[in-house]
C-alpha cells in the first residue's frame, strides 16, 4: 500500500479524445479519481504536462526560442493545475496549487514543507510550473517533487495499463512488463520517462509505477496494493 505518491498526469490526458485544450469531462473524471483516494486517507500530490495547451520543445520547429518556449510550458502546466484543482474543490477536497516560481496572487509559491502540509490535512497538492527551470520536462519536475516530499512512489498515469515491448495502440503484438529494473527500461529504450528523470529516481530509490489512469477506480486500488500496470524499480 501506498501512503503518499507523487501522480504524474499528461497535459493531454486533460485535453480529452484530441488531447488539446481542456476538457471538463477530462478534467472531472480525474478529479474524480483524485478526490475518492484523498478521501480514503491516502496523500496525492499532482505534477500535470502542458502539452495539451503547449509544449516547449515542439515549439522550437515553429520559429519559438527554447528558453521562452520552456517557459510558456511551464504557464500552461499552470493553468492545467489550476483548473483540475477547481473540480477536486468540487468534489469536497481541498487542493492547493504551487508554482515553482513565484505567480501569487494565481497560486502559491512551491515551499516543500507548505506542500506536504497540505497532504497530511487530508488535502491535495498540485505541483506546476515544472522545475522553474528551461530544458527540464515535467517528467523530471515530477521525479524531482517527489524526492522532495519523501513520497513511496510516482505513479504515471497514462492511456495504457503499462510498459510494453512497443506501442499496444499500433502494434497488437506488443506485450506488457509487469516489472522493469531502471537499467532495463533505460537498455530497452523504453520511453516512458526521460532519462534525468530515470536517473533522479534510479538515484533517489523511487520507484515508478504506470498504469492506465482512464479506467475507473484504478487509482485507488493501486494506492490500496492491488498490482497494476508495469513497476520501474532499482
């Protein structure tokens, strides 16, 4: 069982079928999830991508500076927490959103014991703006995140039911790991986080599980020990 994690969430899982812009079905859905797991007294701090509204990287191909483009990502992970932390509110828990640098009066400024505050008050912390820093995905925001608040997992929560051989959406012969050792996931190329992310987990003992966020119910048995999608361990 899982006491305290650290929920990795895709900009586009937010953007619904399309994966762009903000879906209220989308965003309830997960609040949902959210909010039935905080109520059963487990701790849930959130780290959403923006690449349903931009993405940096991409962004380079259209003529934006990286710098400037990492930092317009960094916004539009802000603006997704901001607006899945309005249907958790919704659902009858509290749910803080901070940034890594500092936008008060829109949230508050990331300060890591204010944060886990927040968790063992019952509610849940929705930590945006990636690292505050260029050339780092949020994928590396969430390894770092969860390091600092000392959680037993990051969960990555995804469209699949965990890491396969290739993609099961265009290949049906892929098949699924149930477990996976940092190295072998890093030998095998396996994507499913970046490398300084690996790494900031590898280092920190933080193992990573992936699993299908979509399918109702998931979430909370995953937190109660039910084994679900692929674990990345050391």
């Amino acid at each position: 069982m899982y006491k305290r994690v650290l929920l990795k969430l895709s900009g586009e899982s937010l953007g619904g079928h399309e994966g762009k812009g903000l879906d209220t079905e989308s965003l309830r859905a997960c609040a949902k999830e959210v909010a039935q797991a905080a109520k059963a007294g487990m701790q849930i701090a959130i780290v959403n991508g923006g690449g349903n509204i931009f993405r940096g990287l991409q962004g380079t191909g259209k003529g934006f500076d990286r710098v400037d483009g990492d930092k317009m990502g960094m916004l539009a992970t802000v603006i997704n927490s901001i607006a899945l932390s309005i249907f958790i509110r919704e659902e009858g828990v509290n749910a803080v959103v901070f940034t890594s640098t500092p936008m008060e009066p829109m949230a508050r400024y990331y300060n890591r014991d204010a944060a886990v505050a927040v968790l063992e008050a019952g509610g849940v912390a929705l930590l945006s703006g990636g690292t505050g820093h260029p050339f780092f995905t949020t994928d590396s925001g969430a390894a770092l995140r969860a390091l600092e608040i000392k959680a037993d997992a990051v969960l990555k929560g995804t469209r699949v039911d965990g890491v396969y051989t290739a993609d099961p959406e265009k290949d049906p012969s892929a098949t699924k790991y149930d477990s996976l050792t940092f190295d072998e996931a890093l030998s095998k190329h396996l994507k499913v986080m970046d490398q300084t992310a690996y790494a900031l987990c590898a280092d920190g003992d933080m193992p990573i599980v992936v699993f299908d966020m979509t399918r109702p119910g998931n979430l909370i048995k995953l937190l109660s020990g039910e084994k679900l999608g692929t674990l990345v361990h050391k």
